[in-house]
C-alpha cells in the first residue's frame, strides 16, 4: 500500500509570497494532520482534518490555513509568508479511530525555504 | 496537554538491548503512550503505543510502569538503522500528538 506523499518536497519562496503544500493520505485514511519542524520548536502540530473538516488546531497564526476534500487529500497554506516560516511542514494520515489509539503515518515532508 | 520528560540523548552498542526512558507523571487515565522515531532526512515513522499494560510488536517492547507515570521503550537488539530521535508522546481523544524534544539515540558499532 502507498505512504503518504507530499508535494512538492522542496521549495523556495521569498518574503510575502504565500505558498501551498499537498498532502496525500494512505488509502482509507480519514483523518490528515500536519506539522511544522524547525530546529528552535521541534516538531509542532498546526491542524487536523477529518472528512473535510477541521477538528483540531494549534497555536499558529491564522496566516496558516488548510482544507481537506472529499478524496481526503488536505493543502496547507502560508500566506504573507514571513523568514521563521522556513521549516520542514510534515503531513501525517491515520484511519481516525479515535480514543488516542490511532497511529499517524507520516509523509517525507516538504523543505521549505524562505528567503 | 500531559507532557513528558526524556533525556536528550543516549549512546548504545550495535546489537545491544537499549532501554530508553521517560517520564509522564501527570498523565490521564485516558492517555495513551506512544512512541515514535524520526530516522535522518525522514518523517517520523510510529514504533509502538499501550495504555497500561506491557505491549511488545515486531518492532520493540513498552513497559509501563504500574501507576503509569514512567514507561520504558526497549530495543531488544539495537542496529544500526535504529540511531534516530525517539518520541514519547501522551495522546488522549483528540487527534494530535504533542512531541517533546526526545531522546537521540546514537548506536555504535
């Protein structure tokens, strides 16, 4: 069975710019959550989508956005993009079985750099 | 959210069981413990998760302690493939893992 894919898995951008990254699940994946990695924070969670909705967030600025169709496929985006947004943004998928007992499968992540 | 304490690295030898520690001690009764690893230049990649019992799959083994406030992962053969970050992670109901810094776990040979 497939693993979860991003694309694309390295990108460039400049101060200002907004940027969207993609994120495709394991098939049969519900559930689509995304992290943001930097050296200074670790990894921290930005939001969760589940059959198109967003159940959970963090604590990120509302420059930080997503959805997710109904194909469970989720985008993130970063507008105004700001030079602490560079970082590793990882996508994970899980069956949202709920109860804390659901294992997130993780993407190899998008390398973002901004300028 | 319930946060765990682990130490920032350990070292081990190839083919050496490793024990790696950490701390919850004030976890929910609804938590599950999870552990995840992040191997270089990759996402991290689950490793294996309990709530009170003792639970071994292919991969490790987890010992939680009786009143659940520690817990202990353990590589039974450490390789060389294993030196990563390790995660230790309290997940409740909602679907988000909180990670710490975790364990970095070197492997020599």
């Amino acid at each position: 069975k497939a693993g979860v894919t991003q694309t694309p898995r390295y990108l460039i951008k400049t101060r200002g710019q907004q940027v969207t990254l993609s994120c495709s699940p394991i098939s049969g994946h519900r559930s689509v959550s995304w992290y943001q990695q930097t050296p200074g924070q670790g990894l921290q969670f930005l939001f969760e989508y589940f059959s198109e909705t967003q159940r959970n967030k963090g604590n990120f600025p509302g420059r930080f956005s997503g959805r997710q169709f109904s194909n469970s496929r989720s985008e993130m985006n970063v507008s105004t993009l700001e030079l602490g947004d560079s970082a590793l943004y990882l996508c994970a998928s899980s069956r949202a079985g709920g109860a804390g007992t659901d294992t997130q499968y993780f993407g190899p992540g998008t390398r973002l750099t901004v300028l | 959210d319930a946060k765990t304490t682990q130490p920032n690295s350990m070292e081990s030898n190839e083919e050496e069981p490793v024990h790696l520690p950490c701390n919850h001690s004030t976890i929910s009764g609804t938590d599950y413990i999870h552990w995840y690893r992040q191997l270089p230049s990759q996402g991290p990649e689950y490793v294996i998760h309990g709530l009170t019992s003792n639970v071994n799959n292919r991969m490790a083994s987890l010992a939680i302690a009786e009143d659940r406030k520690s817990s202990t992962l353990i590589l039974h053969r450490a390789t060389l493939r294993d030196a990563a970050v390790y995660y230790c992670i309290l997940s409740g109901g909602a679907q988000k893992l909180v990670f710490g810094q975790g364990t970095r776990l070197t492997i020599n040979p």
